[in-house]
C-alpha cells in the first residue's frame, strides 16, 4: 500500500514520546504508526529528531470580536503559523453574538469561506431569550455555550442575570454540552474601578486590584452552585487563582460536573515584575494577578486545570493606547505563541514539556468539547491534523505574526521551541516561512459524542 503521506521525527503518542518513528495518512486520516523503516508514500517528510505532536485544539478563541465573520480568516492563519489545527471559537461577534441558529448558519458559511483551520464553535444567549433557541443550537453542532455575569457591552458581551443562567443550566442539564462562564460580579468590580478613579490610580498596577480576586472567586462561587442545583455542566472558562480551581474541585468531589480552565498568559506574566514594560499590552480580564505563576503550575501539576488556552483577541493595539487603564481594551493576541509559549515554560520548569503540552493543549480540550478521538492524540483513525516542532529557539518577534495584528505581550520572549511544520487532514498548511494552504481549507467541526464526565 502507498499512503497519501509519511511524516518521520519522534512522535509524540499518548503513552509519551516514541524516537525514530514515523506517522502515515490517506484520505486526511492517520492510516498507520510505526518505528524503523517508513512504508512507501506519495509524500514523505522526514523531521529528523524534531518532535511530531497532534495538532493544538486551542479551547478560548476570539475570532470576530473586532472584525466581525471575516475576522475568521486572519484568525486562523495565525492558528495554523502556530500548530493550532482547531480552535473554538467564543461567541461574542461583532456586531451581534451567535445565540440564534440563523446566526449559526451565517458563522458556517463564514468558516466555509475564510477558515484556514478547523473551527468548533460556541453559542450563547441574550438577555431575556428563551431557552428555545438552545436545542436547535446543540442540532446544529455548537460545543457549548458561554455567558458573562459583567457586561462589557449591552448588546455584544452583555451580563446574564442569575434567574436567566439557571433556565439556562436546567435547559442543559440532559446534555453533555457545558455552560462556561466570563466570572467577575459586576457590582464589586463596577465599585471598585470607580474607587480606583478617584484615587487617581489609572496604571497597570491598579488593573488587578480594581477587579480583584474577591469579585472573581463570588461570581465562580454563585455559578457552581447554580450548575449543581440544575445538574448540569458549569465551566469556569478562566481562572487566575489557586483558590478558584479549588472551589471548582470541591464541587467535583461533591459529585457535580464542575471544570476550570487556565490561559497561558496567567503562566507568563506578573503585574509586579511586566507590568512597568508592557503596560496595557498585558491587561485581560479577569486581571492577571500578581505572584501567581508558581502556584498556578502547582494546579496544573495536580489535575485541577481542565485544559489551557490562548483567549486569543483579535484588537488592534490601537486600542491599548489610552491615557488610564480602565479605557483600555482588555484581551491580547495569542494563537501562534500558545504553543511555543505553554511548551517553553513547561520545559523552564523542569517538566516534561512535550507530555504535558500535548495533554493540556491537544488531548484535554479535544475531549472536552467532544471533538474526541477525531482530535487531540496521534492515533489510528484520527484526523491527520500534526505540528513539526523543532527544539531551534527563537525570541518572539510579533511584527511577523500571521493574525494582520502585529502586537503580543510576548514579544521579544525567548522560547525554546519553534512550529516548523503544520498538517491540516494530512495537507500541509504551515512550511515554516508562510501558510500554505487556502481560506476555506478549514472546516466547521460539530461537537461528536465524547464528553469530560463520560
């Protein structure tokens, strides 16, 4: 038999990695594994010792915030520049958010002409919509559906109230779909800013104490309790505490479907020690919290973290320029640094950085969002979707990024590795100087039958 494609490096399979071995692909799908000796192909690319991972199934994308359905496009030659083959994409589009089916339609046509990568998708809902548009939603192969307890924008990113979010749960609650949160309680946060105001206090400095862990940790609270009072799946889509992923945990013992999920860039910065550098650059909500890094890891390391995530942003840094930090825009770019980023601070620590990326970045989210076993492990039967990554180092340059944004916090950062190679169903859409494949190559991908708490 001739396959379609050989891939040869060490390939980094579920059980860890396996040197001097080789992956094979026909019709998009990995057809054959083995070590030695490599079966005749149509194509083959040796990568010589350089590491062969699944494709990154990054859980927290924002594709369209900034530049509606087509955003999807510069979004996803990112993704694929940074070995992220899937990303799931939020729901909080511009300038409307995907809470109907029609809405749905318009982001699968969009996917269908922009996409570089394949895209699973979130729903979400309104203030005062029905629970009827949520079946049709699931029907139609959203992977689950996200609200906010803060209202950054009325009609966009808009504050569910409690009474609204346990319809919501209850809707799911036969459902293996969760309901994610943005967790901040408004009233704490709103309070607090304007306190920060009249000091004076406008700086960076002030960003994580004006919407402080208190804020965060009540709204994670109130929304556990109302997933576990309807039975349903409550997810936390972004921690920054130790204390948050403990709350999530002793919901989990106590037999609820709980999960809390991590963003890289709550491992990379602090505001004490980046924040006088980067200044807006680094400012996401929830705030990036001083001297957390370490404990952080420490939640990572014991199983509490359900996946890590990019939050990527699609603003301009046009709109980090503002004369107080409460006007700046709050979200950064990160799907082509994800990878390198989440690996090299792995590897920084004296882990197992190629087992622990693979388990946070491609296994957990995929099985997550139930794009399991099609996504997130190099297996039999799986899409051929792959990432080359070569132990040659680079320092971070974002003037060359693939996303027409052109800014990162990470800029200027050393990591110890480097994408030299993406596969998108066995076709090569990344060479290590340009994306090689087409807008459209990606496709939409429903949510399958595999589930966290299966």
């Amino acid at each position: 038999m001739t396959f379609d494609l050989v891939v040869r490096g060490t390939v980094v399979l579920p059980d860890g990695p396996a040197e001097d071995s080789w992956v094979a692909v026909s019709d998009g799908k990995i057809a054959a594994i083995g070590t030695r000796n490599a079966p005749a192909a149509r194509e083959i690319f040796d990568a010589g010792d350089d590491l062969i991972i699944p494709g990154v199934v990054d859980g927290q994308t924002h594709a369209c915030s900034y530049g509606g359905l087509p955003g999807i496009r510069s979004t996803t030659r990112s993704a694929i520049a940074g070995g992220v083959t899937t990303i799931v994409d939020m729901p909080y589009d511009n300038p409307a958010p995907l809470n109907t089916l029609e809405r749905l339609v318009d982001k699968i046509a969009a996917i269908n002409e922009h996409a570089h990568a394949d895209v699973a998708l979130y729903g979400t809902i309104m203030p005062g919509q029905t629970t009827d548009d949520i079946e049709p939603l699931i029907e139609g192969g959203v992977v689950a559906f996200k609200i906010s307890t803060f209202e950054s924008s009325p009609t966009r990113f808009p504050r569910i109230a409690s009474d609204q979010v346990l319809a919501t749960f209850l809707a799911l609650r036969d459902t293996s779909v969760p309901l994610g949160v943005h967790n901040e309680d408004q009233e704490i946060v709103r309070a607090y800013i304007a306190a920060a105001k009249a000091s004076n206090r406008n700086g960076i400095e002030a960003h994580s104490g004006s919407r402080p862990p208190a804020a965060e940790l009540a709204a994670t609270a109130q929304f556990l309790e109302l997933g576990a009072a309807s039975g349903a799946h409550a997810h936390i889509v972004h921690l920054t505490t130790p204390r948050g992923f403990q709350l999530v945990d002793n919901y989990l013992a106590d037999g609820f479907r709980a999960t809390g999920e991590l963003c890289v860039h709550y491992l990379w910065f602090d505001p004490d020690r980046d924040g006088a550098e980067l200044g807006a650059r680094m400012k996401v909500n929830p705030p990036i919290r001083p001297g957390q890094i370490d404990a952080l890891w420490d939640e990572i390391l014991s199983g509490r973290v359900a996946f890590v995530s990019s939050d990527h942003s699609s603003w301009p840094v046009d709109n980090k320029f503002t004369p107080s930090i409460f006007d700046a825009g709050a979200g950064v770019p990160g799907l082509e640094t994800l990878l390198p980023a989440f690996y090299t601070a792995a590897d920084n620590r004296g882990l197992d950085a190629a087992a622990i990326t693979v388990e946070q970045l491609c296994e957990r989210p995929a099985k997550f969002f139930g794009l399991w076993p099609k996504k997130g492990a190099i297996r039999l039967g799986a899409d051929a979707d792959l990432a080359v990554l070569s132990r040659r180092p680079q320092v971070w340059d974002s003037s060359r990024a693939h996303d027409e944004l052109c800014w990162s916090p990470f800029d200027g950062r050393a990591f110890c590795v480097t994408v030299t190679r993406t596969y998108l169903g066995g076709q090569l859409a990344w060479d290590g100087v340009a994306v090689v494949n087409n807008p459209g190559a990606g496709r939409f991908v429903r949510r399958g039958s595999s589930h966290w708490f299966e």
